[in-house]
C-alpha cells in the first residue's frame, strides 16, 4: 500500500485560492480587507491601475472564495472571507515539522560552528528520532541571550511565565546544576493540576540546558497529561545570539503518539507567548546590565507596527518627539535610507545646543532600524549605535531600543552625566504622546 506524503486534501478549492494569493496586488487587496470591508474605488486608490484593472482582481478573489461583495446601493463593498485561507493554513501545518526540526538543526550548527563544540548530545538525542516523535521549536526573543537563560534558569522568573495559557505555575523548586532535581506544579483556572519533575543533565550557563522531564499522576489527571505518567522524556534548550535578541531552539521527546506531540506543540507555544510577554519586564527592570555596555528601553504602544514606523520615518514627526522633556529638535537635513542620515539640533531648555548626527545603517520596514550616532565630534561620549526593533503584540506594537557604547565604563558615564536612561525613557513617551495625538 501506498501512503501519500501529507494528508489528502481536496485540490481544487486550495489551487484557486493559492494561485489568488500568487498576485501581490490581490494580497494587498486583502491586507486592506483584514481591516475592514472597502468600496472597490477605496481599495483602487494605492494602485496605479484602472478601476476595470481593480475589478478583474476582485473576480478572482471572488471565485475563489476570499472575499464577498455586499449589495449597498451602487457601491457593492467588499469584505473578508477568511475560510479559504485557513484551508492554506491547514495545509502549510503538514509541513511544521519540517520547518521547525531545520531551524533548531541551524541553530545548533550555528552554535557548534561559533563555539567550536563537537555538541555530541544534541547529535546524538537526533539520532532517536526512529524510535517516536520529536518535537521541534524555534523563536527569535527581543532580548539579549544572557536574560533569555535567566528566564530559564531562575525560579524566580520562571513562575512568571513559564505555563500555557490558562496555567499559572503554584509551586515548584529546582538544583540547578548538572545531576540537580526539579519539580513544578501547574494549576489551571478550572482547578486542573499538573506536576512534572525531572533532573538537569546539562548546563553550559547561558546558551544550553537540557534536562529530563516526566509527568506525574494528580488527582486531575490520574494517569498523568497525556497518559504517560512517569514516562521520561529528553528537553533541549538551545540559545544563540540573532542581531541584538536570541533565537531559541527547543526539543523534546520522545512522544509516541503525534497527537501527544502536537498537544505538547501547544502548550509551548503559548508558554513562549508567555516568555516573550515577560522580557520586556526583565529588560525594564535592568535597563543597563553590569556585563554589557548597553542601555536596553522597551515600550509597548497601543498602535499598528506601521504607524510607529511612520514616526520614526517621517522628518515631520519625529522632530516633534525627538529628546527628553523640554527639549526641541532642528532638522537640518533628513535622508530615511540606509546610508542615508539626519543632521540635526537639539535645544535644551537651559539654553544649550546639542548638534547631533545620525548614520542610518539598516531601514527594513516596519520591523527594524539601525542607526550609528555622534555628536559634534567622535568623543567616546557622543557616538554609539542603536538598534530599533518593532514587534506586533496583543493590542499594539512591542518597541524595544538597544544603544550599544564602546564599553561598560562609557555606557556608565553617559548614564550618569548626561541622564541617558531617564531621557531615553522620556523620548519614548514622547514618542507615545505624539502617536495619541493622532498628528
């Protein structure tokens, strides 16, 4: 007998709404629908295409089943139909393991590659796959590798995050070093409990942790979560450095059944949700860590992505928040692209002028701008570089800033002369004030 590769499915519906999706006029058509229903003279206005033009997208979208056309009056508004495109995310799912088993894999050659480590576990937990299912995870963090290894080694912080939705983590103890013990107690919001326990086989601080993990039997589930209780199993945890955040690479298994390794897939990936909502409190509580010569500011605005972009992008804006409190900006010349740079004054309301230049080193919208600063001069105290990161969180956009200094001693110096933190914080108010101002 022969088995097909991934699940049958039904061609014809997913042919027309992948080759629908296959214009990028008609994937721009629907990202303005995902807001909201549209005229087709609304949804015509970014292009530079007749309205006829406009309508023979629309029919193809319409035959394939993404979009609906209403009967107000003359104007028929076109809305969202998002039933096609969960049938391609359905489809794209019988291909997760493939993804995520690569991207850890990269990791870990990224790792051995830059440590020179032969990493002998990891190869040799990949060779077990024959024996069940492996579950593979792969997520970039907005934060520095060495905070990512907190949140996973300290007790501490892991009762903050580190449960699926619905859990919050009521007890729970750990050794942590090599041969250490474990145990955690989970509690969900309709009283289920879970408790899992295991051993540290492997610490090397900062980039890896790997440990046992078995479920225990509770009064909720007597035979443990998913039926296994007792029943060992290997996690990894894998961190290396990916721009000025970390990418993380989990696996764990065996699972002898794939439908206890997709319930494990969920339960993760809402805890990494967890992780991922947590840092930002790490990273404000220690906005300049004694081992880095950084400061690390992040704020969350009530706002899409783009248009916190704009703010940065547009020389009307950000001359209008730019600096702490009190201060006022003079532009006196403004180029948004790498390369590109922006001349300016900063009026301090002492009366002081503070000429500054900026470098722009990476532009890639609207998700991540680099910049190289400097003062007047190339003094020590005047040049750095920053890291600008914009991430879509629940209810806005995550912003987290990176300036990196030439060393601890210079990052301390700036922080303590010239309020660098406090201003840095204050300009992103700022920053917040302007975009609810609606300007």
């Amino acid at each position: 007998m022969t088995m097909p590769l991934v699940p049958a499915r039904a061609p014809d519906a997913l042919s027309a709404t992948l080759s629908a999706l296959s214009d990028p006029t008609r994937r721009a058509i629907l990202a303005r629908l995902s807001q909201g229903e549209a005229t087709v003279n609304e949804l015509a206005a970014p292009f530079a295409m007749s309205l006829p033009a406009i309508s023979r997208h629309l029919k193809v979208l319409e035959r394939a089943g993404l979009i609906a056309r209403g009967r107000a009056a003359q104007w028929r508004p076109c809305r969202l139909e998002p039933e096609p495109l969960r049938a391609v995310f359905e489809w794209l799912e019988d291909y997760r393991d493939f993804w995520d088993r690569g991207l850890v894999q990269f990791d870990a050659h990224l790792l051995e590659l830059r440590e020179g480590d032969p990493m002998e576990a990891t190869t040799e937990s990949r060779t077990e796959d024959g024996a069940g299912h492996w579950l593979d995870l792969s997520r970039h963090f907005d934060a520095p590798r060495g905070l990512v290894f907190t949140a996973w080694s300290d007790g501490v912080h892991l009762r903050r995050w580190c449960a699926p939705a619905g859990f919050t983590v009521t007890d729970g103890a750990g050794d942590f070093r090599e041969g250490g013990a474990w145990h955690a107690e989970l509690t969900g919001d309709d009283g289920t409990v879970l408790r899992a326990e295991g051993d540290y086989l492997e610490i090397d601080p900062g980039r890896r942790i790997v440990h046992s993990h078995r479920w225990a039997a509770t009064d909720a589930a007597t035979d443990g979560v998913d039926g296994a209780s007792g029943r060992e199993r290997r996690l990894e945890v894998t961190l290396i450095d990916e721009g000025e955040g970390t990418r993380l690479g989990l696996r764990m298994g065996p699972f002898e059944e794939r439908t206890n390794r997709d319930g494990h897939r969920a339960g993760w990936t809402e805890t990494f949700d967890g992780l991922d909502a947590y840092l930002p409190e790490m990273i404000a509580a220690h906005p300049a860590p004694a081992d880095e010569p950084v400061i690390r500011l992040v704020r969350v605005y009530p706002h899409p992505p783009a248009r916190v972009w704009r703010a940065w992008a547009d020389p009307g804006h950000i001359g209008h928040w730019w600096g702490p409190d009190g201060f006022t900006t003079t532009t006196h010349a403004f180029s948004f692209r790498e390369e590109g740079g922006w001349h300016f004054t900063m009026h301090g309301p002492d009366g002081i002028d503070y000429p500054n230049r900026i470098r722009f080193v990476t532009v890639d919208e609207p998700r991540h701008l680099a910049y190289h600063h400097q003062g007047e001069d190339e003094a020590d105290d005047s040049v750095f570089d920053t890291d600008v990161t914009l991430a879509a969180v629940a209810g806005g956009t995550r912003l987290t800033l990176t300036m990196r200094f030439a060393s601890v001693e210079v990052r301390n110096n700036v922080a303590r002369t010239f309020g660098a933190i406090e201003g840095g914080q204050r300009t992103l108010a700022r920053l917040g004030a302007r975009l609810e101002s609606g300007a």
